[in-house]
C-alpha cells in the first residue's frame, strides 16, 4: 500500500521527524511505499490545499497520514476536511505529541478515521495491512475511533524494541534541504524515553498511558537505547549522502542519564573517524 504522511511542522524549526522515518521505515521494510508532504514555513511556502489534492491525485495513496503538535493540529484538520471531501474513501490517521495528550478530545470530533496514541511504529504497520488486506481493523493496538456512534478505544502495545526495529528512512526527508536551512545541524536520536515524570511534560502522559494499559510496569521501561554500531552506521550514511553535515545533535530526552552508556558511545565514536561534533541534552 502506499500511504501519504502529511507532516505540518508549523511554528517549529526546521528538521527531521525522528518518529516519522521510524514509520516509514518499518512500512518500507515490509514492503509498502511512503511519500511526505512536509510543510514548514523556513523550508519554503506553505503547500495549499489544492496543491496537496493534486499530489493526492496523482499519486494515489492508500491511506493518509497526519502527525501533529497542538500547534499544528488547526492546520491538519482543516487539510483533512479538504481531503474528505475530494477524496471521502481513503482513510486517514492521525498521531503525534498532541494526539497522545488528549486523545478523547481529538478522537469526539471524528475529523479523522483512526487516531494513534503513543509509539505506533507497529500499530501503523497494523493498521496498513488489515486495510490493504480488508480485515478488521477496529482492533488495531494504539488506535481510536467511531464506529456506529460508538467510540472505540484499543490498548497500546508496549514499547517497541529499538535493538530490532528496522533502518529508519531519512529519505522521507529533503535531508540536504533541511541541513542547508540549519546552516549544517542535523538531528538524530540515539535513544527514546526518559524514566522521569515531570509534570510539565509529555512523556508523563506517554508512561502513565502504558502503565495504564498494562503495556508497561515501570516508567524504566521507555527509555530505550538504539545500538551504538546501529547510531554509526547511520550517521555514516548520512555524511555520505549529505557531507554539508557539520554539526550533530542528538535529540534524545536524556542523552547522559546512564554514565557507562555515555563512556561506551563516546569511545566508539571517537575511534569512529566521523569527525563530527556533536550536541547532546543532559
């Protein structure tokens, strides 16, 4: 199946989706084909509607993909309606940080079909082969929705393991593109998660929906490591295809919380020969 991301990174820097190339990524392993509509103010005008409706049209996708901050979330209701009503038989899903916040909210005003909650790496993969397959799709982990009236409210699965989740696809993105906006900075991550659950933030919202679920028993269990050969090769391939790289950061919550894990990377980094600074939060 071929499915549309839809990505409206308004009011935001410019950069690259780290759960989006997760997504594609998983998709593409298991043989389906992705595109994106990235609209971001700093990479270039705004697509309109219609000119969104033409990539529809022209490319045909199975399903349509939105991810959203509550910044953005306006802007993906109001291209959804426009989508439905030229295209009222595809489906569309929609996720991201604001979906995870108030899920109840996002799935009472029905503007979408599926609403994702949390990781849905496997739980997109889910939803895309029922459809494709023409199976039952109300059951899909993470997902939410109305049916009949009736408003359906699946578990989420736990955490996706990150040692076996397929190469991720920076070519969902105009890397290049994005670097040359950032004057050089690309973003990655090396881990996902963080243990701790500070009130002004939304991983208390994404640990407390696991726990909830069962699909979790501690708070530990988010924070995740890619491996470090896994976080190498990549960047690797990232300064072949994109040697205007000048500067990493990595994006993870809490690079430095585990000190053995931090001497390890840095160590094989060094001896790496990539030569590239890097960024980390602490």
């Amino acid at each position: 199946m071929r499915v549309l991301f839809l990505y409206p990174m308004i009011d935001a820097p410019a950069g690259v989706n780290h759960g989006l190339i997760a997504l594609s990524g998983v998709l593409k392993h298991s043989g389906h084909e992705t595109r994106m509509v990235h609209a971001n103010e700093s990479l270039g005008p705004m697509p309109s509607h219609a000119q969104i409706l033409e990539v529809i049209r022209d490319w045909k996708p199975g399903l349509l993909a939105f991810s959203v901050m509550s910044q953005q979330y306006p802007w993906a209701v109001e291209v959804v309606k426009a989508c439905k009503k030229a295209f009222p038989d595809i489906p569309t899903v929609v996720g991201g940080v604001h979906v995870t916040m108030v899920p109840a909210d996002v799935t009472a005003q029905n503007h979408f079909d599926y609403v994702c909650v949390g990781e849905g790496d496997y739980a997109l993969l889910e939803l895309v082969t029922r459809l494709e397959k023409g199976g039952d799709t109300t059951t899909v982990p993470n997902m939410r929705m109305i049916r009949d009236g009736k408003t359906i409210v699946n578990a989420v699965a736990p955490f996706p393991d990150l040692v076996t989740l397929p190469p991720l696809d920076y070519d969902l993105f105009d890397v290049r593109h994005v670097v040359t906006v950032k004057k050089g900075w690309m973003g990655l991550l090396t881990s996902r998660g963080c243990p701790y659950k500070c009130t002004y933030c939304f991983n208390k919202e994404i640990v407390d929906q696991y726990m909830e679920d069962g699909a979790a028993k501690r708070a530990k269990e988010f924070l995740r490591v890619y491996p470090t050969e896994r976080i190498l090769g990549e960047i690797r391939e990232l300064k072949r295809k994109v040697p205007e790289i000048k500067t990493l950061i990595f994006d993870d919550d809490l690079f430095t919380l585990n000190r053995q894990n931090v001497k390890d990377f840095c160590k094989a980094y060094r001896e790496s020969g990539i030569r590239i600074p890097f960024v980390v939060n602490a």
